[in-house]
C-alpha cells in the first residue's frame, strides 16, 4: 500500500494559509493522522497576497519621504531676487533631508491637490497645465524620482550618476543634479503638436522651475547652476528613460562656501 503523508495538526493554522486544508472526518479525532488536501484558489490567494505585501515593502525600502517643507522662511521676496545668483563653487557637503524637501518643493511641489473637476496645481505654471517637467534628483546614493504629489523621493538607480550631470567637469562635484526631463505624452494642447514645439514648451516649462530654484538658494544660501551643456542621448540611456521623454536641462545645487 501507497504510504499517506501526514502533517501535524499543531502546524494547521501555517498550512491552511498556504491553501492546504484538512478533512472534516478528522477535525475532532486526535488519534488519525491529517490527511491534507491543496486549495488551489487559496493558494493562489495567498500567493497573491505575499507578492503584495513584499511588493509594498520593496516600494517603502526604496522611497524617501521627505519631511514637510519649511514655507515660513525669514526672507523677502524682493531680496531673494537681489541676490539670485550662479555660483560654481560649494562645499562637499551633502543635503539634508529638509533641504531637499524645500528646494524640490520650491521647484515644482503641490500647492492645490487635484480634484475630481480639475487638475493640482504646483509652485510653477505650466503649458495648459501639463506638468509634463519630472525633476530627476542625482545624489552620491543613487538616482530619485521626485514625486511631488507625495512629496517623495523614489529610488531609481542605486548608483552614483553624477558625472553625466554636464560636460563641464567642474560641474560634477555638486552634491545635488537636477534632472529636468519632459514627458511628451503629456502634451494633449494645440501648441505642441510636433516635436519643435514640444521643445518649446518644455524648454520654457523648465526654466519657469529653474527660476523657482534659483530663488530658492539665493534665500536658504545655497549655490547652484543650470546646465545646458549636457550629453542628452547618454544620460538618456544611462536613466532608462522612455522614447517620448526628453532631457532638457540640468541643475546642480551645493552649500555655500560663504556661511552668511
């Protein structure tokens, strides 16, 4: 006779969540052994489940959330525009988490959540609304995502690409690169019908957020430059980026030598 394995009853509970059940003749007799029939739907279930929760895990492990961004800032306006500058130097030091969360909210962040009837809005006006500008953040840790309606930092690439920031190499010391890439899909409107005028519009979207940086680091002492002498085609690969988004500037942003 075929020989019946059997299973412990002590071990049910694990063995039921895994889609393996028992048969009710057995349910109250303490002396046969458990005879284990497979669910397939319930293991499937199960399955499904578990590839959730890790699928859930993966994403947190690999998201920065940033804290809330600072918008009480002790700085007028009218002086943040005084002393915008371009500055090429600045200290090896990295951004802390707070910095980045105001300098990306500064630069495209969410002032209005989107509703049923309309879209959100951000710090920065775009063509019809598009939002078609993603911001790239280049770190010695690795390439993020910056999504600005969580206002949250997704890891992209775990290594260091910084040095693709610019042709300038004076450039690649930065802590920071912005990566400015327009997603075409996203332009629906009458004004960017070809891809002329596409980089058009995503050239001026670019710089309305540039601008909103700029000013930003005047007031929080911060150094940064904008580059328009970039390798566009390698640092498209390099990123994974699809064929209707497009590298149109870069920026990168350190600490002042100048403490004051």
């Amino acid at each position: 006779m075929k020989k019946v394995s059997t299973l412990p009853r002590n071990h049910r509970p694990l063995w039921s969540g895994l889609g393996v059940h028992f048969a009710p003749e057995y349910a109250g007799n303490s002396n046969k052994p458990l005879h284990p029939t497979f669910n397939r739907r319930a293991a499937v279930k199960s399955g499904l489940a578990w590839l959730k929760l890790q699928r859930k895990y993966t994403i947190m492990k690999n998201t920065i959330k940033l804290p809330v961004p600072r918008k009480d800032l002790e700085f007028p306006l009218m002086k943040a525009l005084e002393k915008r500058r371009t500055k090429r130097k600045w200290k090896d030091d990295s951004l802390s988490n707070q910095e980045l969360s105001n300098l990306l909210w500064a630069a495209c962040g969410i002032t209005k959540a989107e509703t049923k009837r309309s879209k959100s809005k951000r710090t920065t006006p775009s063509a019809s609304n598009s939002q078609a500008i993603k911001i790239y953040v280049a770190m010695k840790k690795g390439l993020f995502l910056y999504d600005e309606k969580k206002h949250q930092m997704i890891l992209i690439l775990s290594k260091d690409i910084r040095e693709n920031i610019g042709t300038q190499k004076m450039m690649r010391s930065a802590p920071v690169g912005l990566i400015y890439v327009s997603d075409y899909s996203k332009f629906k409107m009458y004004i960017a019908k070809n891809d002329n005028q596409k980089w058009f519009v995503s050239g001026t979207d670019t710089g309305f957020i540039s601008q909103n940086v700029y000013l930003y680091c005047a007031a929080a002492n911060l150094c940064t430059v904008i580059l328009g002498l970039v390798d566009r085609d390698k640092l498209h690969k390099i990123m994974g980026l699809k064929e209707d988004e497009k590298v149109v500037y870069t920026q990168v942003v350190g600490k002042s030598l100048d403490e004051t």
